[in-house]
C-alpha cells in the first residue's frame, strides 16, 4: 500500500519581507513592500515609496532581489559612517591588527625568557 506524503503538496509560506528603510528620495518617508499581480512576475514582492507612481516625484522602486542588495549596501556604508569613515576606518583596523601582533610576539619573547630561566634554575645554572 502506497502512501504519499502531503507535506510535498503543502507549499511554504513565503519569507517575511525585508526590513523597510527610509526613501533615499523623500525624506522622511518610509519604503513600502508590495506583491506584484502581474503576469510575467506574479507573486513577487517589490519595494518602492509611496511616492513612486507614474510621472510622481520620486523614481525609488526595486524587486525584492535587488532591494536586498540595496540594502545591504546602505548598512555597510551606515557602520563605516558610524565607525569613523571609510579607507580611515580600514586604515586604523590595519594599524590595530599590526599593533596586536606586535604586543603577541613581545610577550612570546617575555615567556620564551622566563622559561629559560626557570629551566637554567631547575639545571642548576646560577
């Protein structure tokens, strides 16, 4: 006896939708997220402002794909801006790194000394 499973026929539910940002175009006015109805891409979410429309003042309207992008983009340009600013900011983690490896092999060096001592001491080298 043959038993199929109903959890194939069973369709998922969709990813909840990005975060929504502010539009780059309008101040103060929060993206919105919309499904598309069409034919040729039915059931695709799109993201635009609200005041995107034909011949409206704002042009700012992407596929959810592409608004990922977007949006990835505006928040590593938010935490370099944050952080201090760009090649600066990449400049001084370069400096910082340098600096840590430096003080890590010092105090190889220091522990490397002190081991050698202990085991002159234990030989019994004054």
């Amino acid at each position: 006896m043959s038993q199929s499973s109903s959890s194939a026929s069973r369709s998922r539910p969709p990813p909840p939708p990005l975060p929504l940002i502010m539009c780059p175009s309008c101040p103060g006015t929060r993206t919105r997220w919309y499904v598309s109805g069409t034919d040729r891409n039915p059931g695709i979410r799109f993201y635009k402002c609200p005041n995107q429309a034909y011949g409206g003042p704002c042009r700012f309207w992407l596929w959810e794909d592409q608004y990922a992008y977007y949006i990835i983009g505006v928040g590593i340009n938010l935490l370099i801006e944050a952080a201090g600013g760009g090649s600066n900011v990449m400049f001084e983690m370069g400096r910082a790194i340098d600096e840590i490896r430096t003080a890590a092999r010092n105090t190889m060096t220091i522990c490397m000394l002190m081991l050698f001592v202990l085991l002159a001491k234990a030989a019994g080298w004054q």
